[in-house]
C-alpha cells in the first residue's frame, strides 16, 4: 500500500518529524480555546478535547478513498490513529489544567486543636 517505504521522498525521518512535530503544535494550538473557554472539571474538559481531536481528523476513515480502499485497512487505521488522538487530547488538557495542589500549611493545622 506504501510501497514498503520505497519512497525516500515521503519516508525521510527528517520530513517525518517535522512534519509530526508541526501537525502536533497545530493540534495543540486547536485545542487552547477549548481548554480556556470550557467550564466543567478537567475531566469533562479532557473527554470533550479527546473527542475534538480524535473524532473530526478521522472521519475520512469511515469513507472509502483511492489511499485506503480496502474498508479493513481504513477501521484498523481509524481505531489507531483515533484512540491516540484521544490520549493526545486528554494529555493536552491536563498539562494546559493542572495546577499543583496547595500545600497544607501546619499552623492553620495545630491552630483547629
């Protein structure tokens, strides 16, 4: 189907990773205002961003191409390119949510006994 990555062109580790790397900052920069805008707990916030990254750039998947004719190849790459775009999405949201815990501090605590 890709010519046993015979194509130096599309199979260079250079491209490869700069692209990723570029598609993943685009994503990440998608998924900001969602992240300041939403009001719920983290974790409605980090299913809603899974779902936003996970859902629209794969529904191509579900239609049949010339790229991924065979409906097999399209659900195995659908599963796969989804369920790590979800975990993308969750992980965006807690690194962008999380905020430390606030230290108890011991004088309020012997101040209650």
């Amino acid at each position: 189907m890709y010519g046993n990555g015979a194509d130096k062109q599309i199979f260079d580790l250079g491209r490869l990773l700069t692209l990723q790397l570029g598609r993943g900052i685009l994503w990440t920069l998608f998924t900001l205002p969602l992240l300041r805008m939403s009001k719920g707990s983290p974790w409605q916030i980090a299913l809603i961003a899974g779902l936003l990254l996970a859902l629209p750039m794969n529904i191509s998947h579900v239609i049949p191409n010339p790229i991924m004719p065979d409906p097999s190849v399209r659900l195995s790459h659908f599963i796969e390119t989804a369920t790590s775009n979800f975990i993308f999405g969750i992980f965006i949201t807690h690194l962008v949510l999380w905020r430390p815990r606030p230290a108890h501090a011991p004088e309020a605590a012997t101040a209650n006994n």
